[in-house]
C-alpha cells in the first residue's frame, strides 16, 4: 500500500495519533460537562469516527509492510503489530459510544439531567477512551522504537 510512493503506513499512522488521542480526552471532558458536549460533541464524532478509520488503515498497511520485510522484521516490530491489531477496538468501541451518548442528550434542555441510558454509555465510552489512550501510546511507542532503535 503505498501513496505516490510512500508507504502508506507511516502516513495514516499519524493521523490515528493526532485524533484517537484528541477523541478519547474530548470524550473524557464531553462524558462529563454538558456545555462541552453540547458544542463540541458531534465535532467530536467526526473526530472519532476519522481515529477508527485512520487506525483501521493503519493495521491493514501495517500488517501489508509487515509481510513485504519478510525476514528483516524484528521481535519490537512484532509487538508493534500486535498491539496495533488490538488499538482499533477500543477506538471503535468509544467512537460509537459517543454517538449513542450524542444521541441521548440531543434533545434535552442546558440544565436538564442526563437519564441513566445516558450514564451508562458514557461509562462505556470513558473505559473505551482510556484504554484507547493507553493503546495508542503503547502502539506508538513500540512502532518508534522499533524503527528509531533497531
């Protein structure tokens, strides 16, 4: 998978770093105060919805670049890769939660109390917005180190 001749990977991978990261604490700040939620929410999904795709991306020409170094690739690399096949679930996982969590409140008035639907998607998008934090700094890490240090 290459772009006008570059790799592909190298490039998505920067974008699943920029806006999983940007996602998951927006979601961590939206999940909790409604003002934010109300003006940046559905900027958020957009967000959202660009990480999962750009990690999606990234695993698939990964994976491709992967299987082309052959012999050449090494043990860092390889727990770069999986650590890449996991980061796209949580990213997904978040990413929905927080259109359900959109969804519920798009018609409640500024002072109105979530209902409990509400808490308990937002719960599932907090747990997936960190564990998608996590991820990415790990995947992150293993993939500059394997290239930086080897």
């Amino acid at each position: 998978m290459e772009l006008f001749g570059i790799p592909l990977h190298p490039l998505v991978v920067h974008a699943a770093v920029v806006l999983v990261p940007l996602a998951g604490l927006g979601t961590l700040v939206v999940a909790f105060w409604g003002k934010a939620r109300r003006q940046f929410g559905w900027l958020l999904v957009v967000f959202s919805v660009g990480g999962v795709g750009a990690t999606l991306l990234a695993r698939e020409s990964g994976e491709e670049l992967f299987e082309s170094m052959g012999e050449a690739a090494s043990p860092t690399l390889s727990s770069h890769m999986r650590w890449g096949g996991v980061a796209f679930w949580p990213a997904l996982v978040m990413s929905l939660a927080l259109v359900a969590m959109m969804l519920t409140t798009r018609r409640l008035d500024p002072g109105q109390r979530p209902s409990r639907l509400y808490w308990a998607v937002a719960v599932i998008a907090v747990l997936a917005a960190v564990a998608s934090l996590v991820l990415i700094v790990m995947v992150g890490h293993s993939g500059a180190t394997a290239v930086w240090s080897e």
